[in-house]
C-alpha cells in the first residue's frame, strides 16, 4: 500500500512511443520511409502522436525504433539548411511549421533490435522510465486533439494509482481485432474498473465489446511483469498479456501481489482515426482535412462534387 501512494505521487512527465513496426500493410510506400514518416495532410502521424503527449504535459519522449528509422530522429531535429533557406526567402510561416517539430519536446530514441512485440517495446523504455508511472502512445492512433484522452487517463491514474488503460465500444463482430477487457463499473461513468483482459478473442467468448485502443498508462510494476511475461499470441510479449496480470494480482488477498495497483479503463468516446489500415488512413486524412480552416472549404465543396458525379 505505501508503495502504491508513493508511486502515484509522481507527476507524470514521461511518453514512450513504440515506433519499431516494419509497416507491412503500407507496402511499397514503407520500404525506405518509416510509416509513422506517412503524411496526414501534412504533417507525418508521428507529429500527431508526439503533440497529444505534449498537449498532456508530457514533455519527456522516449522513441523505441528500430532499423531504416532514422528519419524519425531527422525529423524531430533541427534542420539548419531548410531554415536558413526559409528565412533568407521571408517565408516565415513555413519557417515556423519547419521549426514546430523539434521544439515541441525533449526527445529521446532507443533502438528495440530483437522485434519481439509490444510488450518488449516497453520494457526497452524500463532504463528511462525508472520507477515512475509513465504514458505509452501507439502511433496507428490518433487522437482528436479536442478529446482529451490521455489527459483524462493521467487524471484517473494520479488519482487511483495503477494502470490505466484507454477502452472504445466497437462492433462485437471485430472484437477479435483487439484487446478485449472484462469490467466492473465504478463512481464516475466513463471509468471502468478492469478485472480481466483477454487478447484478440474469438466474438463468442468475449467478455465484452470493450478493445484496449493505443492509449496507456503504466505503473512501473509493469517492467517486472514483462520480464517475466511469456511468448504468446504470434511469438510475441504482449502488453495485454502483462496488464491482464496486474488485473489478476489486485483481485489477489496478498498486498505483496498488489503492489503495482488496480487497473482501471477510461472508455473512450471521442473521435479516433485509425492509420493502421489503409482505407482507415485514407478516411482519416479525408476527415482532418476537411475540418482544416485553410483547407476545409474548397476541399469539402470539391468532395461533394467528385461524390455527385461517382454517383
């Protein structure tokens, strides 16, 4: 108990985002460009990512890649040729958008080497993070920043302690495609607390339509779980696998076991765009763009028109 009130004291200050993935399903666009480089609109999803942690408070990103990321770091760096550049031409808006990305947070890389998924990610960032919770963000999802997801979990976690995890109602028929969580209802209607969670299960046995979506914050009793976590679906350490573990342990009578703290669910209802998938990623940069006040309005009005003639 003394340990967990010790830990939740801590003001969460550091992300880690995992960001080793090979990229498959963009093929051949992500031979020689990493898919968090693809651009939403303009700008790359991984500037998405990095500015919700921000806009969270976290000022401290911890990247784990892998080989042909290099860009990653590049782009998060300054690049003294372009400024110059941009500045002898006057062009201070590009300027300010060319320099946006490298002064947004302290960065920091650290390659994974051995892909050995999820749950080994994380346990690369365990040097970094220390003993301190910590929020991971999945780069496939974005977060509209007028939802303020992350936020609300750092305020549920800085207040129960533990773990928590980001949760979305989806189809029950593409329950399969996610981590799915068993859950018991607490005090405040968007807070769930998590009693078991189960990775990509067959509809039928799927203890909920409740899927983890790419949002978490971890208390570092996960790095010790990880450890010791096995192999499991698709030869790899799940993340899940280790949470589900915690969940299990906080149900247990023995304080030793519950030392890393409950898990609770934030379920989220605010607007995602998935740019793990193709079509997804295709109806993501459709919707952004058309919110854009610079390129909303000709955009929309030009969409309407393509869709009218289609049809």
């Amino acid at each position: 108990m003394v340990l967990r009130m010790t830990q939740s004291h801590f003001r969460i200050s550091k992300a880690v985002i995992p960001a080793a993935g090979l990229g498959t399903r963009f093929l051949p666009a992500t031979k020689a460009t990493p898919k968090e480089m693809l651009p939403v609109v303009d700008k790359p999803a991984i500037q998405y990512v990095v500015e919700e942690a921000v806009s969270a408070g976290l000022s401290d990103v911890l990247m784990i890649t892998g080989r042909n990321k290099r860009p990653l770091e590049d782009h998060f760096d300054r690049n003294y040729e372009l400024e110059e550049a941009l500045s002898r031409k006057g062009d201070a808006g590009r300027l300010a958008r060319v320099q946006e990305s490298s002064d947004l947070a302290t960065m920091h890389y650290v390659r994974q080497g051995d892909p050995r998924g999820l749950g080994h990610a994380v346990l690369c960032a365990e040097p970094h993070v220390g003993d301190q919770p910590f929020a991971v963000l999945l780069g496939d999802d974005l977060i509209d920043p007028r939802d303020p997801l992350l936020a609300r979990m750092i305020e549920i976690q800085e207040r129960e302690g533990g773990t928590v995890v980001a949760l979305m109602e989806v189809d029950p028929a593409q329950i399969h495609m996610y981590g799915c969580a068993a859950v018991k209802p607490t005090g405040d209607s968007d807070v769930v607390k998590i009693t078991d969670l189960v990775e990509k299960p067959d509809a039928a046995e799927a203890p909920s339509n409740l899927a983890v979506i790419g949002r978490y914050v971890l208390d570092p009793a996960i790095f010790g779980i990880l450890r010791k976590t096995e192999p499991g679906r698709g030869g790899e350490i799940q993340l899940t696998d280790a949470i589900q573990k915690l969940a299990e342990a906080e149900q247990s009578e023995d304080e030793a076991e519950r030392s890393g703290g409950p898990v609770h669910g934030v379920v989220f209802k605010g607007r995602r765009y998935d740019t793990g998938d193709r079509g997804d990623y295709l109806r993501a940069i459709v919707r952004l763009a058309c919110e854009r006040e610079d390129l909303g309005p000709e955009f929309r009005d030009w969409l309407r028109s393509f869709v009218n003639e289609e049809m």
